[in-house]
C-alpha cells in the first residue's frame, strides 16, 4: 500500500468518510487486503487499550497467548508509536505500558489460579473445529483461570480423568451417545438431547422429559429471577430427577429446569445448564456467575 493509501486508511479507521479510498480499494485487492488487516489490529487495540471494555482482561490474555500472531499485532504497536503525525505518542506508549504490565499481572495470575494437581484440567468435547464464536468465548473465559484442552466429540475419550468436562450444544448427540455416563469426571452439558444418555433426566421425549423455550432474557433462582441473556434467546432444560438439585428454572415455570446438580448414582458430579451455541456471545455477569459457579462445584469434588 502506498503512503498516499495508508494515509487514507488511517482516516478511514478514524471515521473519515471518503468515496475516492473506497474506490481506490476497489481497484487494489492487495491494499484492499492490508486495509482489512489494519481494521483488525485496530480493533483488538481498541478492545485491549479500553479501560472501560468488559472484556479486558480476556483481550489482554488473548493477545499474551497469541504467539503465533504476536510479531505482526507488536509490529502495529510500534509502528502506531513512530506514527506522530496522528496520534500523541506518550499516551500510546503509556497505554501500550499499562498493557503489558496488565498482561504480565493477569498472566501470572492465571498460571498461580491453575490447578497444578493432576485432574486439574478441563476438557472441553465439541462438535465443530475451529470452534464457533460461542464456545470459543467459554474457552476463553475458563482460561484465565484454567488449562482448557479442546477435542472434537470423534477424539474425545470419556475414560480419561479430568477436572472437569464440559460438553458443548455443537456435539452430534447420535456420535456420542452415553459415552460419558460413566465417566469418572465430572461433567458439565449444555447438550439437553445427552441428559437421558448421561443418566441426568429419567425420560426421552421432547416437550415432556426436555426441551427449549425460544426469546428467554431470564431464568428464576431461589432468590428471584436472573437476567442471564443480554437480548432473547432460547434456553433449554430438563424435567430432572427427585434426587437432582434444582439451581434455575425457566422464568416462570418451575417444571422446567434450566440449570440442575446431580451428584447420585455418579461416578462423579453431573450439571444440566441452560446455553446455546451462541448463548455464551450474550451472557450477561450474572449469567456467567452462575456458569462460573456450576463449575466450581463440579471442580470442588476432587
């Protein structure tokens, strides 16, 4: 891209509106390439350097961990230090500082909070590599504080011992079947067609033993009702067993369980929970509170 084009990038990435650039994309794809490329590390700076992103310390912990991209996303950072022409370098340099002061912090803490006691670990069975936008954001929420192995649903071995599994909505439940009824790990599903094969709900039949309920913000706790979901989305649940442990229910039904424990006539603890594909994309804190805590308690019994 030549200095006249990479002007007009920069000014585009800062919100000038110019038709002649975009022509001028148009007619290059290479700089049209390079456009795109700058965009992203635009926005993973932004997202990272904002101190007000909800998601900050799992930006920080993205670009720490990415080292495959790591050389190109620092070459951005330097070059938007040398870059005076646009910006006021000292307040990139502080802010590029603070980052990797941050990252270090949260690195550090991360590896302390990983359990170093064999079985410490979660394995997290899906059905679709590269994962999708939802069960990529649980992977990255669990790594702060956790080794997360990742497996498609044919590699998995539900014979192996872990801290924890987690069981994905993007598994084919006619491959895997009861494969983890008798694990010995605790295991956490948010696959609703697998709790009959788990051993979780005494029946089969949809709309009766289990089922979903579409354009749901909330689900009813003991101590009243939880927005867990930023806009309306399906949430699933289970009509559980007498000896299981009711967290949630769906929002005005108390038939129809959202998050359920079972910790009886299991080699280890099992959790029903309520997600989706992209629930995850929109949980709210309280929603991931109660995730978080599911997971505790699964991980606690060891």
């Amino acid at each position: 891209m030549n200095d006249d084009l990479a002007l007009k990038a920069q000014e585009a990435i800062e919100g000038a509106d110019d038709a002649d650039f975009a022509r001028a994309l148009e007619a290059d794809p290479a700089a049209l390439a390079e456009y795109a490329d700058q965009l992203s590390i635009h926005h993973r700076l932004g997202v990272a350097l904002d101190p007000d992103a909800d998601a900050l310390q799992d930006a920080v912990l993205r670009e720490v961990r990415n080292i495959g991209d790591s050389g190109r996303f620092a070459g951005a950072v330097v070059d938007r230090l040398k870059d005076g022409r646009r910006r006021r370098a000292w307040e990139i340099l502080a802010a590029a500082v603070l980052l990797g002061a941050l990252g270090f912090f949260l690195w550090n803490r991360r590896e302390a909070a990983a359990p170093a006691a064999a079985g410490g670990d979660i394995l997290f069975v899906v059905g679709q590599l590269p994962l999708d936008a939802g069960d990529l954001r649980v992977k990255e929420h669990l790594e702060i504080q956790h080794r997360v192995t990742v497996q498609h649903q044919k590699d998995a071995r539900a014979d192996e011992r872990h801290g924890l599994v987690l069981i994905s909505s993007t598994v084919d439940e006619k491959k895997l079947k009861d494969a983890f009824r008798t694990s010995p790990s605790p295991v956490l599903c948010w696959e609703p067609r697998l709790y009959y094969d788990l051993g979780m709900i005494d029946g089969v039949v949809y709309h009766q033993d289990w089922g979903t309920v579409p354009a749901q913000t909330r689900v009813s706790t003991s101590t009243g009702p939880v927005v867990v979901l930023s806009r309306p989305g399906p949430v699933s649940w289970g009509k559980v067993r007498a000896d299981a442990v009711v967290v949630a229910t769906v929002d005005n039904d108390p038939l129809k369980v959202a998050i359920f424990r079972c910790d009886q006539g299991f080699p280890a603890r099992r959790v029903g929970m309520f997600l989706f594909e992209w629930s995850p994309m929109a949980l709210t804190p309280e929603g991931w509170a109660l995730f978080d805590d599911e997971v505790r308690w699964c991980m606690s019994q060891n």
